[in-house]
C-alpha cells in the first residue's frame, strides 16, 4: 500500500466528511491532495483551495504579525503591554468564588508583556478550556458569541507564573491593531498574505458559499452541518479568526522554513525566526490543554510523553518523534481538527485541514499523523 492510499485510508476510517492537506520543503510542494466532502450533506467535494476556517493556526500568523512590529520598534517584547493597550494596565487575577459564587479578585503582582502573550504565559484562559474560566463567566455573565467581551476575564494566576492556553493571542491582534492603526485583516493582509501570496486567507464574517462547512457526529454518528462562522465577531480574533486553504497556509509553513522570506519576500529577518522558534518558557512544561466543554474540545496533549516548550507563537517538541519531525520543531492546531508542523532542522513542514468538531478527534489525529510519516518516509 502507497503511503498516499494509507492516507486516505486513514482519512476514510476516521470518518471525517473531509480533509485537504500538503507537504512542502523550503523550494517546492512535495504532496498534496483533498479528499471526502467540504460539505458531508450536500456530498460538495473538498478540493484542495476549498476554504476552510483554521481557527487557532491563525495565532501562528498573528504571533509573525507582532513580531514585524517588535522589529520596528513599535512594539516591545517585555515592556508592559498596558502602554499599548490601557485595558491590560491592571490586570486582576482570580483567586477563588465566594460561598455565593462571587468572583474573588486580587490585582497581578507584575505587568502583562507582549512575551507573556506570545507565549500563553500572561495567565488568561477559555472558558472551554479552564473550568475557572466556564464559571467566572457563568457569575459574572456569560458575553455574547464575537464579542469583546469574551476576551476580557481575570488571569487565573501571575504572569509568567505558569502555562495556560486562552486568549492571549487575541490581546497580541489588539497589539497589533493599536500600534499599525489598520484593522488586523488590513495588517496581515498589507505585510503578510499580500507579500506571500495568500490570497485566500482572510477574516470573514460570511464565508463563500463553497467553503467548507464545519461538521459535527450526531448520536447515529451521521454527519450534521454546525453554523458556525469565526469570523464573524465584534474583533477580528487573533487567536482564531482567519480562514484559509492548504495551499495558503503551506505558503506561510514555506516562509518560515526559509527563515522569514519566500519568493523574494522578506516577512520577518532571519534572527525572529529563530527567537521565535527557540524555548521561552523555561522550565514550564507547554501545550497540555484541559477541557471545560469536551463538545467543543477534547483534553489535548501533543506529545505526553515529552516535556514539550513554547517559543513565541509555537508548540516545540524538544525530542524528535521517531520517523517523524525532529526535535526543536514548531507546531500547533486549529479547533475544527486542522494541525500543522515546521521542522526548520530537515528542512520539511505539512498541514493538514479538516472542518470537524470537537477538537482532538482521535480519527484526525491518526490521519494527521500518517501525512508526517509519509513527509520522512
């Protein structure tokens, strides 16, 4: 059996409706290919530029986005991000719930920065995520799906105090829009996507008619269509927003394979790439995810078994994973059952698209895991 009918294979046995995905070194496109349904109830085929909504893969984008404007002086990795953005000055972080369930606050004992956001460090969560989180909102008002208001919540600890993932990388999209004065999708699309070529990435509040619909099992395990659109929101969400192709994101994989720069374009210098790529936690263990909502996302672990790290923007895994990607490589995943890597050392990096919920489907995984093995073998 081929590598690539293995891979369908897997695909196939996972019963996603659909999924695209590609394989790129630093010049070329080694693999690509679409298979299933963009949309399951209509049988709509998923072709390889269908567009599809990457979720969290967009905080990737966002994270290079401060990282130009770190580079030009406009933003600093740790002074207080306060001076950018006033709401983050006096930051409250959560100690508990009274007996009538009343939030019990306590103000942070140092300032965020713009690496505490970047690295999921600053102390924020997602009410799917931290059970804190869920139950603050239910005490204090659950905001409205979009809005602003989901972003503004108390830290669950001091800066710098621990790894949580949350909505940092929405902050980090504030940053950037207070500092460029463009919206974000103008910013990305002005220094990013444009230089690139990724012309169909985009924050969309109504997505094309032939885009890929977002999927869900139901109790007969028969596909059923979410209406759900990220997009769509008071903010242009950093931390999730953006909607894409393969092709688009297997772009921006190539660029930083190649140490910022692809087809002439320079993103960001050579020396970020590397900032952004190497450990920035310390002795913080990153990237294990809890849930509050298992319908939304599954707990989530990308290698249990390794002490893994966080760069500026990355999941990196400190060991190489046999027949796979070597150590030090950069990764993360967006919530409808998308991942993707960067394996800067052998010079290779894939993604891999899919539009089911929730989040860590075991089926996508397996899937996702066998386009790496194909990528070394």
């Amino acid at each position: 059996m081929t590598t690539e009918t293995a891979l369908a294979n897997a695909i196939s046995e996972a019963g996603l409706p659909g999924a695209s995905a590609m394989i790129v070194d630093r010049d070329s496109v080694r693999f690509s290919g679409a298979w299933g349904h963009a949309d399951a109830v209509a049988a709509t085929p998923m072709k390889l530029d269908t567009i599809c909504q990457i979720a969290s893969m967009t905080k990737a984008l966002v994270s290079v986005a401060a990282m130009q404007l770190v580079e030009q002086g406009k933003l600093t990795l740790d002074g207080p991000i306060g001076e950018a953005l006033p709401e983050l000055a006096d930051a409250q972080v959560l100690t508990g719930f009274d007996a009538d369930g009343t939030p019990q606050l306590r103000p942070a004992s140092r300032p965020i920065t713009l690496r505490h956001l970047l690295t999921h460090t600053a102390g924020f969560g997602y009410h799917f995520v931290q059970s804190e989180v869920l139950r603050y909102f239910q005490a204090t008002g659950m905001p409205a799906p979009g809005s602003k208001a989901n972003y503004q919540m108390p830290l669950l600890f001091d800066p710098g105090e621990r790894w949580e993932y949350g909505v940092s990388t929405d902050w980090v999209g504030m940053a950037v829009e207070a500092v460029s004065g463009l919206s974000l999708g103008e910013y990305l699309e002005q220094n990013i996507c444009g230089p690139l070529g990724m012309t169909d990435t985009a924050f969309r509040a109504v997505l094309p008619d032939d885009a890929a619909k977002v999927h869900v099992r139901g109790p007969d395990g028969n596909l059923a269509v979410l209406p759900i659109s990220l997009g769509a929101g008071e903010i242009q969400s950093g931390g999730g927003g953006l909607s894409s192709t393969a092709p688009d994101y297997a772009k921006f994989l190539q660029m930083m394979l190649r140490g910022g720069e692809l087809g002439g374009a320079r993103i960001i210098s050579e020396a970020t790439v590397k900032e952004m790529s190497r450990n920035q936690v310390g002795d913080l263990r990153a990237g294990y995810m809890g849930s509050a909502m298992p319908e939304l996302a599954q707990p989530y672990d990308t290698f249990p078994d390794q002490e893994t790290k966080w760069g500026l923007g990355f999941l990196i895994n400190p060991d190489p994973i046999e027949g796979g990607r070597s150590a030090g490589s950069l990764a993360w995943a967006g919530i409808f059952n998308s991942y993707y890597w960067i394996d800067s050392t052998a010079g290779i990096a894939g993604v891999f698209v899919s539009q089911l919920s929730p989040f860590g489907d075991p089926g996508a995984l397996e899937a996702f895991g066998v386009l790496e093995q194909m990528a070394y073998a």
